[in-house]
C-alpha cells in the first residue's frame, strides 16, 4: 500500500518516497501522449465508418484536452527529486489519469454499442497495447497505472457484458488483473531501486562532503595512484602540496614528483626507497616519514596509504592521506639536538656523555680493553664571571670548548657537564701513558691566556679522572671516581691531573662523616675558642687576640682547623658557626682591659648573607663590648666572590666603630684596589714571607718592605704573622712592622688563659 501510496512508509519521509516515484513521470510524457495519439487515430478510423464524425471529433478533442492537463501535471513534477511532492500534486496527478481513463471509456462503451463483438475485439487489442504502455512508462507511479488501466478496462469488459458476450468480459477481467499485478510489482521493483540509488548517492555525497570539510578544516590533503603508480584524481591541496596545479599533476609517476631532481641521479632517500616498497609489495602502510624535494627543497611528508581492491578483489591502485610535516620535524630534530647538545658551547651535555661512557664501557668488556672518563673544572673561573659579567665568563667558556675540540680526536668524546665542568670520555685507554699525556695536554691548553672583549685573562684547569673498568664497571661509578680524583686534584692547588685512587672512597667518606658530626656540633658544646696574643712590635706590649676556632669531637677527636672550616665553608655551616664565633668572642674579650681587642676571621660566606652586619650588632649588643675593640679579620678570597656584596657588608661594620684587618696578604688574589677603595685598619703579612725572610730570601724581605711602605702611605698597621724566634723578631721590628704575632709571644691558649696572660701584663704595666 505504501508503494501505491495508500498508506506512509515507515521509518522515511512520505514526501521524498513519492517524490522519487513521481520525478520520472516527466521524462516519457511525450512518449506516452504519442502512444494514446496513435491509439486515438487507430480507434478514429476503426469507428469512421459507424460512428458520427462529429461524436469522433468531439471525443478527439476531450482527449486532446486531456492529454494537455495530464502533461502539465507531468511537466510539474520533472524538478520532484529535488524536492519534496505536495499531497495535492499527487492528487492531480491521479486526477489526471482519471480523466484520461474516461475519456477512453467513451469509446470502449458507446461507440462499441454501433458495431459487432468483433470491432470491440479489435478496439480491446489497441486499447490493451494503451494499456501495457502505461503500465510500463508509468512503472515508476504505479497508482496512476492502475487508475487509468482499471477504468479503461472496466469499460472494455461492461461493454462486452452489453453484448452479452460474458466469457470475453471475463477474460479481459482476467488479462486486466494480471496486468495491475505487474504493474504493482513493477512499482515495487522501482521504488526499491530507487531507494537504494537514492540512499548511495546521499552516502556519497556525506563522504564527499567530509572530504572537502577535512581537506578544508586540515593540514592533511588525499591522494591516490592507479597500478601503474600514476597520480589520479588529484585534489587541489595535494598539487599544491606538489607546488602545481591539478591538472599538471595528473597522470604523473608519484615517486617521480616527489623524488624531484633525485629522480635522475638516483640517488633517492632512504625513506623514499621504504615507500616504493610499500606501494610495490600492495600493503598497507600509516604514518610513514618521507623525504620529498619539492621544487629544490627538501621537505618531509607523513603518508598513509590503503591498496585499492574492486569487487573481485583486483588491485586498482593506492588511495590515502598525506601531509607536511616538515616544522614538527625541524623542531623534533631540534628538541633531540637540545636534549643531547650544550647550547653555549655545542658540545655533548651530561646525557650524551653518559651514553658515550656506557658505550665505552660496553666496547671495553667485549674486547677486554680499558676506557677513561676524564672531568676537568676551570679554575679562578667564578672570579671573572663574577667581576667581568656572564656574558664574558659565557664566551670564555665558548673559548676553552674550542680548545677542547682541537685536542680531541676519533677515539675521544668531549662534552660540557654544566657550569665550568667539562668530561672527555677516551673509548680506548689501552695504551700505556694515554690518560695522562691528554691530561697535561688539556691543562697546558687551557692555561694559555685568553683575549675575550679587549680582556686578557689566564684559567686553568684541574684534571679528575677513572679507568674502566678498573675504577668501576658502571656510568655511575666511573663518573663519582673521577669527580672523587678532580676534588683531590683542586685541593692540591689547581693545575693538577689527579688520577683515581682506592684512598680517595675512604677519604670522602670520611669528609662525609665529618660533615654529619659538625652539622650537630654546636649543639654538642664539641666547639670552643683559642687566642693567641698579638703585641706591639716595639714595647712588646699585649694589644689584641685572635680568636681562633677549635673542635674537639666526640667521634673523632680533635678536627685540625684547616680540614673542617674548609668542610663548614662548601656546607655553608660557617654561617651559625661564624655567628656563634662572634658572640663567644666578643663576651670573652669584655674579660680583658679596654686596651685589648679581639680580632675575629669572617668567611667570605658570611659576608654574602644579608644580616651580616645585624649578627655583629648582636654580638656587641649582647656582651657590651665597645665596637672599636672588635676587629674583623678577612682574607683576599672575599674579593673572589660577590665583591660588592663582601665591600658593601664590610663598609657597614666599619659605620658600626669597628675595624677591619686584611689576612694573608699577597698569597692570593691582588687587592690593591680595594686597599685603595675600604678602610683596613691593618695589613697581615703571611708567615710564608717572614720564613723567607728568615732564610734571607731577597723576593721575602723585598715584598714585606713593600708591604710596609705601602701601608704606612695608606696610614695603615701591620702585622706580621709566623715570628717563632727572637731573631725573626728583631728583624720584623727593623722592617718596620707594627705589631707581632706568633709562637715567640705565645701560642694560641684557652680562654682562661688569655685572661691569665692580660692579668699578668696589668701588672707589669702598673
């Protein structure tokens, strides 16, 4: 019923169903108007000579009439399968057969009345052939037909049952029933084909509409090859992807437009080769990384592809998708490159490295060989990235980096590890001497001096290193020996190749242990003070003390001072420890005469702490001692970090009345400018010198000379370190030294002591 149109479809639309049904109608009418034309004329002369000419033209004229409404109800209807049939458009259009089936009842009934069963025969047989030709060309609307066919054939068998000839009447009702069958069947047939037509080309147009939308909204564009591996149906964005247009595309070898002036050569990329194998073997492939030149430039294209197979399952050729990914590629490359390269001086970082001394490792095992790890740390590098600037300290880093390279060689890795440390991994140490003539090669290299910005300026370098698998048999075991081996080698002085040693483990686990003790050795009451007097070097006079730190452990014992304050400095422990230093001194010295000060070292790190000067506040505060008997004694390191921090704190214990000392003068970092620049109240001259100058040393005696004009001129004292003898003495007095210190007045002594000593000398004194 719902391919009659009786009832609406379930599950689809009523409108487009007949829609579909209906848009044909229009293409045949001209066929169909011919057909009852000549059925007309057939019927006009088999009646000419029985019926009125008038009756035959009047009858000729309503079916002209006829034809003229049923082919403008057609016509309507040519644009339908563009849009949904209204119910009243279906209506007319059976309206119109209607019409067209009475007007051929005329004939049928009252001009069969003036003839014999014999004419009516024959008019049956022309109006059966109208009939069959409307089922046919009407299939596609099946109501109409069987309107049409079963009002014309009613006609046709009243007619006969008028002549009383029943059993032909009952025939045509029976050849009028099959054919209204058939045509339903017919109808049915169409429609089904026409759905599926209908639903085919809706899915094609969906897919090629999310085509041109993935094409449009992505940086992805289609492609496709026949078995000849020729470009077919190139969309716009693969030939611009080519660089062409779509028509210069087609039909052109794809290797070869993507192989470029490869082509020629031969000479194709690795991945190019990859893709003619995929295509040439007819399997699927995704995701694969290509490189194409595209008009002189190489790029890079993910390409995915899927054989193409008909419906016997023979290969028409490659379709996929594709795209350039030609900048995720650079910045992937780039990524990996800054994962495994130092951006300052382009060398292997730590990364790198590990792998070159795993690989090392893993050579020497397999061919029972030896490999080298070497660190190197520049030394008196901090000075001139601190004084100079970083970006100076940046390019003297580039500098030594190129120094590097130059020494390094097919069987050697050089990279940066971070800061001033540098590594050179050897992958074959073998030969007798390797590790340590490189060494000596790196150290002479770098020491040479350096010319960055108008700058000359002088690093060195000290030199660490391990054997594999000797001195460790993994990465990380070989690099904490070789740091082990550096630490030893800057404690040495700098300038050094150190090499590994089984002592060096013992000896960091003892710092190790050291550190742990002293984090808690305030609080344990293992730390006290010593002072060892200083007196004027003409009257012998007691003038001051220098407050010198001991440590007596439990777990260890006594510490000697050069091992732990060198551990509490790198923990930067000397911070509570100088504060407490402070405090402990300046309550001890408000024991002794107002004459007599105390002098206390401060480490640099103290002076980079922002409360510095606050913590020297508190000292005085807290024991009531007078700021001008407080001196603060310094070494020429401070000026080796953060100098106008170190200036700038000492500038402000100098506003508070106390005065500043400068230790070991001449030993170390040249600090003639800041003698000029901050107000020390006293110069010490190293003990190194005094010894010389005991010795009789001409450089000694002239550089504690100079020391004396110099502070005489600058209205400062001196004080001259190390005197152990009457002899040293007297020569110190003729230098023209200040004041004396040393083991010939008095060794350093507990606190009960110096008060004891200070006692005797009021007496004196009185």
């Amino acid at each position: 019923m719902a391919v009659l149109g009786l009832t609406n479809p379930v599950g689809d639309d009523w409108a487009r169903l007949r829609s579909m049904q209906y848009a044909s109608l229009a293409e045949n009418m001209w066929l169909r108007v011919s057909v009852h034309m000549v059925t007309a004329a057939l019927t006009a002369w088999l009646y000419l000579a029985l019926v009125s000419p008038l009756a035959i033209g009047g009858w000729f004229a309503a079916l002209l009439c006829g034809l003229f409404y049923a082919s403008r109800s057609d016509k309507g209807l040519s644009d339908a399968d563009t849009r949904n049939i209204s119910r009243l458009e279906f209506q007319r259009q059976n309206i119109s057969v209607l019409i067209l089936g009475a007007i051929w009842c005329v004939p049928l009934i009252i001009f069969s009345s003036y003839g014999t069963i014999k004419e009516l025969l024959i008019l049956w047989t022309v109006a059966l052939a109208l009939i069959v030709s409307t089922a046919l060309m009407r299939a596609s609307a099946p109501l109409g037909s069987i309107i049409f066919n079963l009002v014309t054939g009613s006609g046709a068998i009243a007619a006969a049952a008028l002549m009383g000839e029943f059993t032909a009447a009952v025939c045509m009702g029976f050849v009028l029933l099959i054919i209204i069958l058939g045509t339903i069947e017919c109808g049915r047939t169409y429609l089904v084909a026409r759905i599926a037509e209908a639903g085919m080309e809706e899915k094609n147009e969906v897919v090629s509409m999310l085509l041109r939308e993935f094409e449009e909204n992505q940086a992805d564009w289609l492609w496709q090859v026949d078995t000849g591996r020729r470009i077919r149906s190139a969309s716009p964005r693969f030939s611009f992807a080519l660089g062409q247009k779509p028509a210069d595309v087609e039909g052109k070898p794809f290797l070869q437009m993507i192989a470029g002036e490869t082509w020629e050569s031969g000479k194709f990329a690795p991945s190019l080769h990859e893709l003619a194998e995929k295509l040439k073997a007819r399997e699927n492939f995704s995701n694969l990384i290509v490189r194409v030149s595209i008009d002189g430039q190489s790029r890079w294209w993910e390409i995915s592809g899927t054989p193409i197979l008909d419906e016997h399952q023979h290969f028409m050729g490659f379709r996929g998708v594709g795209s350039d990914v030609t900048e995720q590629r650079e910045s992937s490359e780039k990524i990996a490159y800054l994962a495994r390269y130092d951006t300052l001086t382009s060398l292997p970082n730590r990364m790198m490295l590990n792998e070159a001394l795993r690989d090392a490792i893993a050579y020497a095992k397999k061919w029972r060989t030896r490999c080298a790890f070497l660190m190197l740390d520049l030394d008196r590098f901090k000075s001139i990235n601190d004084s100079l600037g970083h970006m100076v300290g940046d390019e003297l880093l580039a500098e030594v980096s190129s120094r590097l390279n130059e020494l390094m060689d097919d069987n050697t890795t050089c990279g940066r590890l971070g800061g001033d440390e540098f590594a050179i991994v050897i992958r074959d140490a073998s030969e007798k001497g390797l590790v340590e003539r490189l060494a000596r090669r790196i150290i002479r290299s770098l020491s040479r001096p350096y010319n960055i910005n108008n700058n000359t300026l002088y690093v060195g370098a000290s030199v660490g290193s391990a054997i594999g698998p000797r001195d460790g048999k993994t990465v990380e075991e070989i690099m904490r020996n070789a740091d082990l081996a550096l630490y030893r080698a800057k404690d040495e002085g700098g300038g050094e190749h150190s090499p590994y040693e089984s002592t060096l483990h013992a000896n960091a686990e003892e710092r190790r242990q050291l550190e742990v003790s002293l984090r808690s050795a305030l609080e344990n009451n293992e730390l006290h003070l010593n002072y060892q007097p200083v007196v004027d070097a003409n009257s012998e006079a007691l003038v001051s003390f220098e407050a010198l730190l001991r440590w007596n452990s439990k777990e260890h014992g006594f510490v000697r001072p050069d091992k732990f304050i060198a551990l509490a400095e790198d923990t930067r422990l000397i911070v509570p420890i100088g504060a407490w230093v402070l405090r402990e001194a300046c309550q001890e010295a408000t024991n002794w005469p107002g004459r007599v000060r105390v002098a206390v070292n401060v480490s640099g790190e103290q002076l980079i702490e922002p409360d510095f000067a606050t913590t020297v506040v508190q000292a005085l505060s807290r024991s009531g001692l007078e700021p001008s008997r407080l001196e603060i004694e310094v070494t020429e390191s401070i000026f080796l970090r953060d100098p106008n921090i170190a200036r700038a704190a000492l500038e402000q214990v100098i506003a508070l009345g106390c005065t500043v000392a400068l230790d070991d003068f001449g030993t170390g970092y040249s600090s003639l400018g800041y003698l000029r620049k901050l107000s020390f109240s006293t110069i010490k001259v190293d003990r190194s010198f005094v010894q010389g100058a005991a010795q009789g040393s001409a450089e000694s005696i002239a550089i504690i000379r100079a020391v004396v004009a110099m502070a005489d001129s600058l209205k400062m004292a001196t004080t001259a370190e190390g005197v152990e003898n009457i002899e040293e003495a007297q020569m110190i007095r003729e230098m023209g030294c200040s004041k004396i210190q040393g083991y010939y007045f008095g060794r350093p002594m507990s606190a009960e002591d110096a008060g004891q000593l200070c006692a005797r000398t009021q007496k004196l004194r009185a």
